[in-house]
C-alpha cells in the first residue's frame, strides 16, 4: 500500500496553476502516495507552433504512467489549434466520461438539496467524429457513428461503475424512437448488459423525458448512460442544476489510461489573484485516487472538503451572504480543507469508497459476432434543383436497371415519389432508393451500373449508402414502400 503511484500532472493556463498548486498542497497533506512528473499544456504550447497543445515528451510521461490529472488550458483564439481534449482522448482510448453531480444543500444553494448523480457519457463517437461534409449548396450532413463494441465498453462501464461504488440504478437516455438504429443499438445494448447485473435497477428513458425528469425531480436518478451528444449537454445542467459547474470533476477513462480534471475552463479574468475555487480540480483529483486504488485517502480528502463547505468557508463563486461563514481565497480554501483532514461532515453525507485492493476493471469490447452481409439495394443520394420531385422520379424511374429499380425518393426523409404531396418543402438534397428484386442480391458492378445509368441521364449523384442485409434482417429502416 506505500507504494507510489506515478501520474502526470500539467498546470494548465489562467486559473489552472493556482488550482493545482491548491489541490496538489491538499493531496500531500493527506498522504496521497503520488509520485508527480509534470509537464507544460497549453496556450504557450500551441503558440510555440504544436497544433495539438501537448509536447512529445509530455505524452512520454503520459504513456509511462496513464494517469492525467489536468488543470484547464486556454485554447488560443483563431483557427488550426487542436483540442488537448480531443487529442488526449484519441491517444489514450478515453472512451468514459465520468460526471458526478452532486448538491450541497443548504450550504451551496440549488433547486435540488438532494441529488446525488452520476453521468456516464460515451466519448469516442455519436456526432463527434467529425465527419462532416457540404453536400449540395443546401445541406450540409454531420455522420452519426454508433458501434456495438462501443456501445458495449460505455454501458459495461456504468454497470460495473454502479457495482463498484454501490449505486443502485443505471438508467439509459436515448433517442431510439426516432433514430431505431444508431440509438436503437444503443438501447439494445443496453438492455443485454444490464440483464448480466440483476443486483442493480435499470431503466430506459427517451432522452427528452428523461432529460426533463432529471432536471425536476434529480433525485430520482442515480448513474445515468448515454450516448456522447446527449451526455455532453446534459451533464452541464445536471453539474448547473446540482450548485455551480465550478464544483463538479470528472473523469476520461479509457483502457490505456485516465485522464482527470475539472468541468470549468481556465477563467483569465480570475487569474492570478488568489480567487479562483479549487474545488472542481480536487474533486478531480479524489477520483483520480479511487481509480489508482487510494480509496483511504480519497474518503479524507472528501471528507475533509465536504467538512469546509459545510463549516461556510467559501470561495467568491459559492460565497452567500447568511450561508457563508468565511470568504476565502484560493489558498486558505486549500490551507481550510488541511485543517479539516480527519474530519467528517455533520449535515452532509460524509462519503466511504470501496476499499477494495483492485479497482475494476476497465471494460473491453466482446468479439463481435459476424453475421452474414447481403447487399439488397442502394440509396442514390442526388443534388437535384432542375425540376419537381415528380419529374426527378419518373426520371431515375426509367434510368433503373434491370438488377436495380427505383422504390422510392425522400427530401430530408419525407417521401416524395411516388405519391408525394405538393405541399412538401423540398431542398436539393434527394435520396432515391433503389432495390434488387425480393430475395436477390446485388454486387458492386450492379451499384456502378446504376450510377452510370444515373449520371448519364445527367443527374448529380453525391454518395451513395449500400443497403444490406445482416442474417436476414435489414440493416436499414424501412421507409414506408416495398
Ligand atoms: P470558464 O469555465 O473558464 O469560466 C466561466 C465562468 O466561471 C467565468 O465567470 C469564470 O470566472 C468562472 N469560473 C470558472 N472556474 C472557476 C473557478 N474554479 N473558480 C471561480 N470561478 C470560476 O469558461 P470560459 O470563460 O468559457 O473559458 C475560458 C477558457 O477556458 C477558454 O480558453 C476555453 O477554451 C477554456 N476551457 C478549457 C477547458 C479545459 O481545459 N478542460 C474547459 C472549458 C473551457
């Protein structure tokens, strides 16, 4: 148990050094057993010319000892700088952004004195990948990337995350009512993991409802799992709704290492003068020591810090006239929890981590099943501006060929041919979809065959989107036609 843990530390920019100085000092005073490799981040990184904010030597440290705990950088102003974030979460495979939002009443006011949740946001894919394209002069499109092992590996996590820390219910947000496959994976998944955890509740809410209840009644929640978008917004109301996202942390976890830090940015303004609030960093921090398997000195730096809210010694950002006791600078919040190591809260509920030699273990993905892949069809997607959707169907009607024939065409997914309706909004961004006879089953010759067919009649083709068959079962939803 006395041997020390290295992990890697960067101050960060604005608010970050003082931050970490005050968290560090905390750490050490409670006997955190750290051995500390620090290294630069940020602005002065970016502006030396490194695009992506970190120096090589410092993703050495980082590949040597897989623990991150990060204060916020500035991101220089204007464009071709990289995000640390999305790097550092690329590299290091952080596939689990963990957020606990948690309310301190009545000592830090909120709406909501009891809540207590966890949000677990996938990291790695969902609308984030970045794969964007202007397809017409129109419409722009933004890939919405869902895989199984993904899906997998982030509700595992929760699951194992909620058995680990005691939390009784993992509930799922998502969309799938709406988007049936990239959600409805999601859903799915979801639903098989948590049949292998019969000790903890689950449930599913369709992200709007959910996202509404928990806005009303948090207290109804425990450890909640979604997909990267919707965890992304929502685990900023849930830290608003709590008290102030300047006291939440969180946590990037993936199978090649973690990476800690607070949900604020670097604050400038505050720079500097002693003012900001450690809190957020620290609470980083005190997840960064259950994950290195220092739940001892978690629970009394927790503690400890819970005790200083609680005793009304208060930074400006929390500070309230009739609630606070003491308003403190940066230092003498940190020099405040010191004091109070060893201690526990009286009102609040004092925490207790799993003691457990081994902290769990990170999830990986099962090897997929391979099932068998039949193309059946293809959507021809076309920039289309020369006439109605009337006449651009009885056109790629007759430009068909005999393996491939025009089912339908949508505009932004409503069905315009056949019988579409005059009253449609149309754009200039068609989808046609094309179909091999029932039970047949078409090659890329026969897709090239089409699109010659296509461009030859003159049309813009823009992508096309295969259409398979996986065991039998489409892999794509049915859009109201044979
Ligand atoms: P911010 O979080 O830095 O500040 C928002 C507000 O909260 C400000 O009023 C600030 O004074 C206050 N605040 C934030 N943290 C505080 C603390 N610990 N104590 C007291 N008050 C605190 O957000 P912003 O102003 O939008 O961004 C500033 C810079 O931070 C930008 O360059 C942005 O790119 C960067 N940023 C970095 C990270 C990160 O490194 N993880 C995250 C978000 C923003």
């Amino acid at each position: 148990m006395s041997e020390k843990t290295p992990i890697t530390v960067a101050k960060g920019d604005g608010i970050g050094p003082e931050i970490m100085d005050a968290t560090l000092h905390i750490l050490e005073a409670a006997g955190a057993r750290l051995e500390i490799e620090e290294v630069e981040i940020g602005e002065q990184v970016y502006l030396r010319g490194n695009p992506a904010g970190i120096e090589p030597s410092a993703w050495e440290s980082l590949r040597r000892t897989k623990v991150f705990l990060k204060a916020p950088i500035t991101t220089p102003q204007g464009g071709g700088y990289k995000s640390l974030n999305v790097t550092a979460r690329t590299m290091l495979g952080l596939f689990a952004n963990v957020r606990p939002c948690v309310s301190y009443a009545p000592f830090i006011k909120t709406k909501h004195p009891v809540m207590d949740v966890v949000i677990v946001r996938e990291n790695e894919e969902d609308t984030y990948t970045g794969i964007e394209h202007r397809q017409t002069n129109d419409v722009v499109q933004c890939l919405k990337l869902i895989s199984r092992p993904g899906c997998e590996k982030i509700v595992r996590y929760a699951f194992e995350y909620a058995k680990f820390n005691g939390r009784k219910k993992v509930t799922c947000f998502s969309k799938d009512n709406i988007m049936k496959m990239t959600d409805g994976l999601f859903h799915k998944v979801f639903d098989e993991i948590a049949a292998e955890y019969p000790e903890i509740e689950n449930e599913h809410w369709i992200v709007d409802i959910g996202a509404a209840k928990m806005a009303d009644t948090p207290e109804n929640f425990d450890v909640i799992v979604m997909p990267n978008l919707y965890g992304d917004i929502l685990s900023d109301v849930a830290a608003q709704i709590a008290g102030s996202v300047g006291l939440a942390g969180s946590a990037n976890i993936g199978a090649q290492g973690a990476m800690f830090e607070a949900i604020h940015g670097s604050a400038p303004r505050r720079a500097g003068q002693n003012l900001a609030n450690p809190s957020g960093l620290l609470l980083g921090a005190i997840l960064m020591l259950v994950h290195i398997g220092q739940a001892d000195v978690a629970d009394k730096v927790h503690n400890a810090w819970l005790r200083t809210v609680e005793d009304g010694v208060h930074t400006y950002d929390i500070f309230k006239e009739g609630v606070s006791k003491e308003k403190v600078g940066t230092r003498e919040f940190a020099e405040a929890v010191v004091a109070r190591l060893g201690q526990k809260p009286e009102t609040l509920k004092a925490v207790s981590y799993n003691a457990a030699a081994e902290p769990f273990k990170i999830p990986v993905a099962s090897p997929s099943k391979i099932e068998e892949k039949k193309a059946v069809g293809v959507d021809v997607f076309l920039d289309y501006r020369a006439g109605t959707p009337n006449e651009l169907g009885d056109q790629l009607a007759a430009l068909g060929t005999d393996a491939l024939k025009l089912s339908v065409i949508t505009n932004r997914g409503a069905r315009v041919y056949p019988g579409g309706v005059s009253e449609t909004f149309v754009v200039d961004h068609y989808r046609a979809r094309f179909l091999a006879a029932e039970g047949a089953a078409i090659d890329h010759a026969a897709i090239i065959a089409l699109l010659t067919s296509v461009t030859g009649g003159g049309l813009d083709v823009i992508k096309t989107e295969n259409l398979y068959t996986f065991d039998g079962q489409p892999g794509f939803p049915n859009i109201g036609l044979k």
